[in-house]
C-alpha cells in the first residue's frame, strides 16, 4: 500500500526524491496490473454463480480505487517532471 508514503509526504510537506521515483514506479505497476485485470473482466465472472458474478467487478472497481488513490500523486509528479522542478519539491505548492 502507498498510503503510509503519501501521509508522510503530507506530514514533512517534501519529499525525498528516490522515494517520489518509488511511488511512481509503484503506479505504474497498478496501471498495468488494472489493464491485466480488466481484460481478464470475462474470465472472473460467472453470471450463473451467485458470488462469482460479483467477483470480476470487485476486482475491477478494487484496482480502480488504488489509481485513485495515487491519482493525485501523480498529477503533482508529472508536474514537476514537465517543469524541470526537482521532485522533491513535489508537494510545495508554489513551485507545481
């Protein structure tokens, strides 16, 4: 989970830049894991089944909510990378 990170990011008001690379690896690995699993939507659910025709769209909407959560994250990472700021000035809000 990202989470711990990005209260800490919040809590200093910087952040250290390997750490800032980390969670942008870290999305990008839950971009790719949504791709795999919303292809994968069909194989997951059963619309026969009870409780297997709700599995494909808890996974789908699980997945979803972690790009949200790192959504704004990467919005302020992109930022600074677009503007030549170093990404440990990610949170202050003058520079983004």
């Amino acid at each position: 989970t990202v989470l711990p990170q990005l209260f800490m990011f919040m809590k200093e008001g910087q952040a250290e830049a390997f750490t800032s690379h980390f969670l942008a690896a870290q999305a990008t690995s839950k971009l790719i894991s949504f791709i795999f699993w919303a292809s994968s939507f069909s194989e997951l659910s059963n619309p026969d089944h009870y409780i297997k025709s709700f599995i494909g769209n808890w996974v789908v909407v699980m997945q979803l909510v972690q790009l949200l959560v790192m959504g704004d994250f990467i919005y302020h990472y992109i930022r600074c990378l677009r503007k030549g700021i170093p990404v440990s000035q990610l949170l202050c809000s003058e520079n983004v």
